[in-house]
C-alpha cells in the first residue's frame, strides 16, 4: 500500500475517490504527487480557497474528532483551547472537562486586536476564568492574543516552549475562532514553514489533524475545528460573515434610551429597553453592522418589514431562526452579548430584553469597558 500523503494546506489524507470528502484532489494531480514529480500539494478545496477565496462544502466525521480527544485524556499533553473573545460562550468547549484528565489545560482568547484599546486585560480575563470554572473547566493559565495581528504572542510561545519539553501540545477550538491563524503566526514566529494551514474566514476548514514538529521532539497538533450549531458563523455565508466580523477595534456608539425603545442589530439582534431611567446604551459591534432605533411598540412590525433587507444580515427573511428574547434586571452595569455580532453596555438599574436567533449566543457579563 502506498504511503498516505497530506495536503499541505488542510492535513487532510490526499484522495480522489470522493470530491465531497476532505482531501480530495483530481486523480491526475494525485499522480503527480504519487510518482514523485510534484512533493507538496493542496487539496482541491484548499486550493480553490487559497487561490479564489472560495469555500467548498466537505463532510465532517465527527467521530475521528471525538476519538482524538478521548485519546487525549490518556495522554501526557497540553491541551490549548483558542477561544474567540467575541463568542466566548460557544467557543469554550465544554465536553472538554471529560478530556483534559489530568493533563494541563490553557485557554487562549484571541481576537483581542477587536476590543477597544482601552480595555483592561485583568477585567477581560477574570470574565473568562469565571466562566470557564462556571463550566467546570479550571485553566492553568489564560493568554489574550490577536493571531491575526500577532498581538502577545511572544508571551504564548514562551510558554508553549517551556511546557513542551516533555509533552505535545494539542490545540483544540471551535470552527472560526482563529485556531488556524494562531498556530501559522506560531509557525511563523518560530522561524519555520509559513502557510502550513489553511486559514480562512468561513468556518469549518481545518481538515483532520496536522503536526507540527518542534525542536525538541515534540509536537504541536492542531485539531479539526469542531462545528457547532450554536455559533452563528455556522449559519451565515461568507458576504453575510464579512459583514458581521469586525476588522478594526470596535468602536462605541452610544445612544440615549428611553423606557419603550428598541435597538435592532442588523437583523441579528435587539434589545427593548423595557424600564429604567432616560439613559445610554453604548454598542459595541462591527462598523459595517447597520445599527436602527425604534419604538418597540413599533419593533416587531419594523422587523417583519425590514429583516433580510435593510436589517441585514440575515440575507433573506428565513434564512435564519426567528429572534428570541430574554429578559435581564441589570442590576450592575453589564455588557449584554450578542455572541459573534457584538455587545452593549447597559448601566445599572434598567430592565431589558435581548433577542438573537433562536435565542442563540445570548448572556450578559459584569462590564468589561
Ligand atoms: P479556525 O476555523 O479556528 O481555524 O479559524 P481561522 O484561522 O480560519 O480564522 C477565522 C476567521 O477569524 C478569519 O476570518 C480570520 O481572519 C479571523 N481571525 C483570526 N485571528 C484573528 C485575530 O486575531 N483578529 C481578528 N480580528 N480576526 C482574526
């Protein structure tokens, strides 16, 4: 039997028997590489990605991921989970309680170039270690890092260095938290082959594992992202993500309430400032998300009118789960989330109601700002 041979992009096992699964390439550029006259090659789908910026569907085995991570409980290893700071809640990976064994555990919160400049690291850590002990998760330690702009990464790698004198270091996250970015800007930083994997802003494109040999003998293992429902990114394409992602530091716009007005979120999101004094609500999203006050009394039917038009994202009116809501006594001034879009900081002493689709991604914290 031949030697498996891996796209250098995605880590996927090269094959050409089926081009909607991972790894798949035209048989006669497969020969190539078989025959020793090509050595690296990308899969047609990180090909067409690299080249076009085109995402092609593949089928995840869920399976494969879930035996990965149960042989890791077995294992002597650092477990890193990239987490993206703009959807905390559904990026922790909260299976991973089962797994960790007794291994060391770090959470790595990228995408920290987005927060505004003036945001204090304490603040946005502790928020993240409460949660994460909220799920029974206990980090040993949390790093905030931007992959993209290769923000505290010496930090990162210092530590990765150190811990993995006698241990491989797994990285696991959800799809589009950045995993991919993060461990090519390691790459990078660590002097070796650059563009070892694919990044891209569509979810799901880390294909099976991929190793990555350190000096010392170990390795560094990036994991295929695991796609959750619950992630917005999942349910959006990709004009609708580009919108929604924000490129630059969020940047606050503050808007005076009153009791019985409504923020819309594009079409993904809005809050009823249900009791309260006249106050400010300052958002916090992407510059390109269409932001509009209304009347709540006039919301819903503004919102029938307008999603998938001048609310948009969504892109049409059924594309994604109808908004649901949640009330919160804001008892301290907290930032109420909007996993994947953006937040708002809300002041002490208001009654509100959030809506996302289906309810998806919705929380408040202590304010971070
Ligand atoms: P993966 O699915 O976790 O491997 O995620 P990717 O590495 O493909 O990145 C997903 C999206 O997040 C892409 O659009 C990246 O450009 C973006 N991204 C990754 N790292 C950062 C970061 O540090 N800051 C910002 N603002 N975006 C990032």
């Amino acid at each position: 039997m031949s030697e498996e041979i891996r796209c250098i992009g995605c880590g996927s096992v090269l094959q050409s028997q089926d081009s909607q699964q991972a790894g798949y390439l035209p048989q006669s550029a497969l020969a190539k590489v078989e025959n020793g006259e090509r050595e690296e090659v990308y899969c047609q789908r990180c090909f067409r990605l690299r080249h076009y910026n085109e995402i092609m569907p593949v089928e995840l085995d869920n399976d494969d991921f879930l035996a990965l991570l149960n042989s890791l409980a077995a294992k002597k290893a650092l477990i890193v989970n990239v987490v993206d700071l703009f959807d905390f809640s559904n990026s922790l990976i909260s299976s991973l309680k089962r797994f960790v064994g007794s291994n060391d555990f770090i959470l790595v919160g990228n995408k920290f170039d987005l927060f505004p400049l003036n945001s204090k690291e304490s603040k946005i850590k502790d928020w993240m270690r409460q949660e994460a002990n909220r799920m029974g998760l206990y980090p040993k330690e949390i790093f905030l890092i931007s992959a993209a702009k290769k923000k505290n990464l010496d930090e990162l790698i210092k530590y990765l260095n150190l811990h993995s004198q006698d241990q491989d270091v797994y990285f696991v996250g959800t799809t589009n938290v950045g995993k991919s970015t993060l461990i090519n800007a390691i790459i990078d930083e660590m002097g070796d082959v650059q563009n070892l994997i694919t990044t891209s802003r569509f979810p799901g494109t880390t294909l099976d594992r991929i190793e990555i040999p350190l000096d010392n003998g170990h390795f560094l293992v990036d994991t295929p992202g695991i796609m959750t429902k619950k992630q917005l990114a999942s349910k959006l394409d990709p004009k609708e993500l580009d919108i929604v992602a924000p490129k630059k530091p969020l940047k606050p716009a503050t808007y005076q309430l009153l009791p019985g007005n409504t923020i819309f979120l594009a079409g993904l999101g809005r809050i009823d400032y249900l009791q309260g004094p006249s106050t400010s609500f300052t958002v916090y999203a992407s510059r390109s998300m269409y932001v509009h006050r209304t009347k709540t009394e006039k919301a819903d039917e503004f919102y029938e009118k307008h999603v998938g038009e001048l609310l948009t994202p969504p892109g049409a009116k059924d594309e994604l789960p109808a908004l649901k809501g949640q009330e919160y006594n804001i008892k301290y001034r907290s930032d109420v989330l909007f996993a994947g879009v953006g937040f708002i900081t809300v002041p002490a002493g208001c009654l509100i109601k959030a809506y996302t689709p289906g309810g998806i991604g919705l929380g408040t914290r202590r304010a971070l700002i």
